[in-house]
C-alpha cells in the first residue's frame, strides 16, 4: 500500500476502496468506514489535490484523478476490490471500473455527481470558452475561507454550517483532522487547497452518464433522499442508464455517508452479501 496515497482504517475480509468526495480527506469518512470494518478491509484514497504535489492546472479533467486512482490500485496486489466513491470519489470510481473491470468485485456510487442532462450543454459550452471558473459551485470553492489560527476556530466556523451541518460528530472531527495542516506562516489552512476544489468543480463532468454503459460489475447506487444532486428526474433516468444497477435510497442530504454513516454502510454489506449469494448460486 503506498504510504501517504491511502488511509487504512483497517478491517477484515475483502479490500473496500473508498474515494473521497470533492475537498473531504479521507479522514471524514471514519465513522462510515468503521461500520465497515466487521465485514472488510477498508481503505481511503487520497487523490492528488491532499498530496501537495501538483498544481491544479496539472488536471484537465476528472480523468487525470481517475487515472491516479488507477494507478494507486497497482499498490493494493492484484486482488480485485469492492469500489465505493462518494461525489467525485464516484465518479472516479466509475471511470475506473469502466476501463478496467477485471479489478473490481463490485462498485458502489454514493451521490455521485451525475448531473441533470439539461446542464450539460451548458457546461461543455462554459468549458469551451474558459468560462468554466463561473460554474457556481467552482466560484463558492473559490471564496471559502482557508486559513484559520486555530482548530478551534476551524470548528466553531463549521460548525453547524453548510455542508457540515448534519455531520455526525465523528466525521466532523475526522475533517478537522485531517482538512487542516499547519499553515507555513502559522495557524492552520486547508489541506485540500480551495483551488483544487475550484479547479475540479470546474471541470464537472458531462460524460459520466455515457460511461455507466460501460460497466460490467456488480453495481450499487445510492443517494440521500434529500439530496440536491441526484434530482428526481436523474434518479428516474439511472433505472435506464443502469438498469442492472440496485438502486437504494438512505435518509439525508448529499453528505449522507457522513450524515447517516450507519444506515449507508448497511445498504452496502447487505448489497454485498446479495452479490456474494448470487455468484455461488451461479
């Protein structure tokens, strides 16, 4: 396992590699992983925006992230492992299990960002021109505050606030610990740079529904029923871009994983459980 590229929470059974939403370390997902832990072995990616290796312009698109996963796989043998993405981590995932099938057992989508066909158009065209740093969520990356003085006053920013607002306590603690480093001139900034988070949702894709054609893996998605990515109408259209895809439904927001941790881990082991069953039956 390469040292600095993944989180091992630890666990037994088959390996479980979870891929990280959009400006969320590893570390925010612990309590989602512990759940997990009874039934495999799990393992949180770090894509390259937590390495401090590169500057954002290194990416062109979510390809060049799904590219590192791929190769930050090679790390974990040659077992084939359950993919689990959450947002970007999702679709990442998928773009993976799509070229490459024969590493995979299974892939599980959690709210990925598979955005309403009608935005697409739109989206392609803000690219095309260099408009891309427009897309609203790219332009609210762009402004959030990055520097703190203190963990404290990381917390007490957070607390309560916009995505974080539901967040079991845990995975509010595993942000903090692991989305703060020490910044060069004193106190604390963003681990994942808000430049990173700009420049990926910039870069939003429009080709992740095309790519769930591709897949030939047994395949789980799952979504808050709250959510205010996967919209109703996307929802309704994944029945026929995945129609071999169980589809599943766990009460929150976008951040379920980290707002219900419990109940999606349970979706996901009793899917699994379903797929093992079905194999030996076969």
């Amino acid at each position: 396992m390469h040292p600095t590229n993944h989180l091992a929470f630890g666990g037994q059974g088959p390996i479980l590699h979870l891929a990280p939403a959009n400006g969320f370390p590893p570390e925010t997902y612990r309590p989602f992983a512990e759940a997990l832990t009874p039934h495999f072995r799990v393992i949180g990616h770090r894509p390259r925006p937590l390495r401090g290796t590169h500057p954002p312009a290194s990416i062109s698109s979510w390809h060049d992230l799904a590219a590192d996963l791929s190769t930050d796989l090679d790390y974990l043998g040659n077992e084939r492992i359950i993919g689990v993405g959450h947002s970007l981590g999702g679709i990442l995932s998928l773009y993976c299990a799509a070229r490459q099938p024969e590493r995979f057992r299974g892939l599980v989508l959690i709210d990925p960002v598979l955005l309403p066909h009608l935005l697409l158009p739109v989206l392609w065209l803000m690219r095309k021109r260099g408009l891309q740093h427009y897309f609203p969520l790219a332009r609210g990356a762009a402004r959030r505050r990055d520097r703190f003085a203190s963990h404290d006053e990381a917390r007490t920013r957070y607390t309560g606030r916009g995505a974080f607002a539901n967040f079991v306590p845990a995975a509010f603690d595993g942000y903090l610990e692991g989305g703060l480093r020490p910044a060069p001139d004193g106190g604390f900034e963003l681990a994942w740079p808000r430049a990173w988070e700009s420049h990926i949702f910039g870069l939003a894709p429009i080709d992740a529904w095309n790519a769930l054609r591709h897949i030939h893996v047994p395949l789980l998605i799952i979504r808050g029923t709250e959510s205010d990515l996967i919209i109703d109408r996307s929802w309704v259209e994944l029945q026929r871009y995945a129609p071999h895809a169980h589809l599943a439904e766990v009460a929150g927001g976008h951040m379920v994983p980290m707002e219900q941790p419990e109940a999606v881990a349970e979706v996901i082991v009793a899917w699994a459980r379903g797929v093992n069953a079905d194999k030996k039956a076969s």
